[in-house]
C-alpha cells in the first residue's frame, strides 16, 4: 500500500499543526495518567484501525512502561484483569466517543456519570481532548493512507 497524499499535516500552514499538537500537549499533567492516555490513544486507533497510530502509540506507551500484557489486552480490556478502575472508565468513553454514529445516545449519561465519578472536570476535559485529538489524527491518517513506521 502507498500513502495516498503527503500527511495533510505537512501540507497545510504550520500553525494548523502546531495549534493540534499543542492541544495535545496540554492534556498530560491535568489528572489523567500518561498510560491512561497512551491507552485510551491505542484503544481509538483499534478502533478506527489507524495502522500508523496503533504504531506510534505502541511505542510511547513501551516507552513509558506499559507491560505486553495490558497492550496486547487492550481490544478485551472489559475482560482482562490488568485495568484499573479509572482506565477502564476511560477506556469505556474512548470508545463511545469514538463510536458516536452507532448510537441514538452515544455516550449516555451512565457513561459520562461512571468517568466523571473517577476524574475530576479539568481531568475530564484533559480525557476528552485526548479522545477527539486521537480521533483527528486517526481519520486524517487513515483516509490519507498514512503508513506504520514512516515519520
């Protein structure tokens, strides 16, 4: 497979991307994790099936000493006894927020009360930035056939 384009990324004014990467940036330190983050970014690029993410995230989260276990058990996460409370409720937004087309309510208030009951507002602001930034990236990727391992 080739890359449709150049990353859209690179294409476009600078700031465009600055501004993302920025918004990215500002998540960590506000209450949630960093393997929580890493996570949640692996759980929305299954999802969305975002090869050069699921790699890029793969890495960092390696980095910052996610054991095989819980990475590979990431997609059963419901099933696997190596979450925690907190990044299972996390990881249950993630998917809702990223699956907002398959449902009439997609993300219902017991989702939002079961997350809001472990992190507070501005950890919850830092969740769903993360989410909807992993779900920007992954759809400008996919579509632009962005492939794993290329920077």
């Amino acid at each position: 497979m080739e890359p449709r384009m150049t990353n859209p990324a690179y294409l476009l004014d600078p700031s465009g991307i600055k501004g993302i990467q920025a918004l990215a940036a500002s998540v960590h330190g506000q209450g949630v994790p960093d393997a929580t983050l890493e996570l949640v970014h692996l759980r929305v690029s299954q999802i969305n099936g975002c090869s050069w993410c699921l790699q890029y995230g793969m890495e960092n989260a390696k980095k910052a000493g996610e054991s095989d276990e819980r990475l590979i058990s990431i997609a059963g996460w419901r099933d696997a006894p190596y979450f925690t409370d907190d990044e299972r409720a996390a990881l249950l937004l993630a998917e809702h927020m990223t699956r907002i087309a398959d449902s009439l309510d997609p993300v219902p208030d017991a989702v939002w009360d079961e997350v809001a009951d472990r992190y507070d507002e501005k950890a919850l602001a830092a969740l769903v930035a993360w989410i909807a930034t992993t779900n920007l990236f992954n759809r400008i990727n996919v579509t632009t056939r962005q492939l794993a391992g290329t920077r």
